[in-house]
C-alpha cells in the first residue's frame, strides 16, 4: 500500500505542478469545442476525489451504470489494462457525479482543494486498506481499495495528458 499512495502523491503532485503552469488565459478556455479547459479537467478530478470520500466515509459514491453480466464483461476487458497499464477505453464518459460545470474556476482556490482533497484520500484509502472495503466505480463495479487506488493514480495521469504543457511520455 505504501509504494502504491506513494505513486499517487507523485502522480497528483505532477497534476499540481502542470496545472499550475497552465497560461491563465488558458486556464478557463476549452482547446476545442466539446472539451474540457484546463480548469474543467482539474475540477472533474477534484470531484472524483469528493466522490469516492463521500463512499468511504459511508455516504453515497459512485451509482454503478451497467447490469450484471455488462459489469463482468467491462471487468474482463478493461479492468487490467487500466488499474496495471492506466489504458482507458477511449470515449468513456465522465458520468454526472463527476462532470465539472461551465466555469469560470479560480485557478488558485481549485488546485488548494485538489491537494487538500487528494491528500485527505491518501489517509482515507490507508485507513481503509485493512478493513476490506469496496469502492464503486459506475463501468467497473465494486473495487478492491487497491483497484480504486490504482484507478485514481492513472485517471490523474491520463487527465494530466490533457492539460497544455503537459509533457507526453514517449513509448518505446
């Protein structure tokens, strides 16, 4: 567990660093029509964070999406290659407990919230790391806390990739 809250730091403090950097007069503008600006991406993490608290304080998480036999074939396909790989499937949605507003965010106040928020997960998910819990997830259903937490560490990732001047890594 360690090593793996370890990893998330690094991967949210890279969030952080490259949000940061972000032009201001990029931060609220979307780079085309239908997507996300920067601001709109950091908040959609920021209320991934709130939403998967909300669950392991006991309150209401994620709404699982899809039906039992989807839920096992999602599992199959996708689940690997994202909590080991960080590979999305391209074009999943962000679902509604996640989807930011129209903006404007200031720039300053939501990256404070984005650390506050990924650092009280980092306590939560250690707390909960013995208890056997389960996190939901609306396309993959119930997680292990190990599961959720490598899904968080490459959903800050991918998102990462998505900010102007993040720095693509290069594949071999």
């Amino acid at each position: 567990m360690t090593q793996n809250t370890d990893d998330h730091r690094r991967a949210l403090d890279s969030v952080l660093r490259t949000a940061s950097n972000v032009p201001a007069d990029a931060w609220n503008h979307a780079p085309t029509e239908g997507k996300w600006s920067p601001a709109q991406v950091v908040e959609h993490l920021r209320m991934t964070y709130t939403t998967i608290r909300a669950e392991l304080g006991g309150r209401e998480g994620f709404r699982i999406r899809l039906s039992w036999l989807q839920l096992k074939l999602v599992r199959w396909r996708f689940l690997a290659a994202i909590t080991r790989e960080g590979r999305f499937p391209p074009g999943t949605p962000a679902v509604r407990e996640v989807r930011p507003g129209p903006g404007p965010y200031d720039r300053d106040q939501l990256l404070a919230q984005l650390r506050s928020e990924g650092e009280a997960f980092e306590q939560e998910i250690r707390a909960a790391s013995a208890s056997g819990r389960l996190l939901s997830h609306p396309f993959l259903g119930k997680l292990t806390i190990d599961e959720g937490l490598a899904l968080v560490t490459h959903h800050l990732r991918h998102h990462e990739k998505q900010l102007p001047g993040a720095v693509e890594a290069t594949v071999p």
